[in-house]
C-alpha cells in the first residue's frame, strides 16, 4: 500500500511539475512576445482568426488543413475593412473548403498556382488584385507591410520552432507587421498566434524551405 501511494504521489507530482513549467514558460513566452510587438516599426492591426476560428478540440478536427483558408480570410476582410465573429468565421471557411470541394473535387493543401486560382475564383478577383512575389525575401515582406497590405505567406512550419505547433508541415500564415530583427505574424495555425513574431533569418528560412512565395491583395 505504501508502494503504491509513493508512486501516485511520484506522478502527481510530475505532473503538477509538468504543469507549472508549461505556464512559466508560456509566461515568458507572452512577456518576449510583448517586448517584441513594442519596438515594432509598422504593425497592421488585422482582425486575428484562427483556422480552428472556434478554437475547441472538435473544431481543431475539423480544421487540422484550413491554415490556407484562415489566411487568405484574414488578408481579405483587412483589404475591405470587415470584421467577423470567431462564428462567422467558422461558417465562412467551411464555405471556402466547401467550394473547393464543389469546384475543384476535393479539399487539399493550396501550394502556388492553386492558392493564387483559388483565390482568384473563389473571391472573383482581377489578376492584379490578387499579388504574387516569388523568391520572396523579408525586405519584400517589409515594403509590402508600408504599402498597407498583410502579406500572406507559405512557410515550413517545423523550420519556425513555434511551440505551440501540432504539426511539421506545410503551413500558411499573415505577416502584419515587422521590427528591425523581427517579422510579427497572425499566425492562425494556433490559438496563441496574434501577433506572434519570428526572427527575420528563421522565417526567411522557413519561407524558402516552402514555395519562396508570398501574396497579397490589393484593390483600388
């Protein structure tokens, strides 16, 4: 018996432990991230919507691939200075997989021509509404911020060591804003991600282990 509540004891332990150095490191997560978005030399304030835009466990199930969706969403109502509720959109991004799947067959990974076609058609866009740079570099990502317009990008994820990421893969996310050594993000592939910033040399990196491109909309 005594065994036995040694070792229940052991593991609540552990995992009081565990708990407590997960909130001193978010704690300090959140205060780095601060400091950052304080020196910043442009930042857009875009309206932040997760993938999972509801940001409960079934609902991450059901957006574990909408990192393109919630990207494109966020740059779009910036551009037309709208805003939605985490409810609408939900319901807008399961209308854009929803479209896909009516027009193009099925729900994928949106990488180069099909993210540029996809948003084209989906929102009926002129060609030069909906912008292209390939080889993109953060010096371009910089100047596009000036210009006014969140910036969306495919990136690596595994080459961002977010900590808050899931998954490795291909992922995609909008760049709002910058300091001298920084690139700050709404990054919808975690709840944690508004306003979330990368170095300038990981992230370059993280971009060109990707497509190399980034887009942006711009209407007259």
């Amino acid at each position: 018996m005594l065994k036995k509540i040694i070792i229940i004891s052991l593991i609540l332990a552990a995992t009081i432990g565990g708990a407590l150095n997960y909130k001193k490191t978010e704690k300090k997560i959140v205060k780095e991230q601060n400091q950052i978005q304080a020196q910043a030399e442009n930042l857009l304030e875009v309206n932040f919507i997760c993938q999972a835009p509801l940001q409960t466990q079934e609902n991450w199930e059901l957006h574990e691939e909408s990192c393109e969706e919630a990207a494109l969403l966020q740059a779009y109502l910036y551009e037309k200075n709208k805003s939605m509720t985490k409810s609408e959109a939900n319901t807008e991004v399961l209308k854009m997989i929803n479209w896909q799947i009516e027009n193009k067959g099925k729900h994928e990974d949106l990488y180069s021509e099909k993210m540029i076609n996809f948003a084209r058609e989906y929102y009926q866009l002129e060609k030069d509404e909906f912008q292209t740079i390939k080889n993109a570099t953060i010096d371009d990502i910089k100047k596009i911020i000036d210009q006014g317009h969140p910036v969306i990008v495919p990136v690596l994820a595994k080459e961002l060591k977010n900590p808050y990421y899931p998954y490795p893969g291909y992922h995609m996310l909008v760049a709002i804003g910058y300091t001298k050594d920084h690139i700050i993000t709404n990054d919808n592939g975690t709840r944690h991600g508004e306003k979330f910033s990368y170095k300038n040399e990981i992230f370059q990196k993280a971009m060109d282990a990707s497509t190399k491109e980034i887009y942006y909309l711009k209407f007259k």
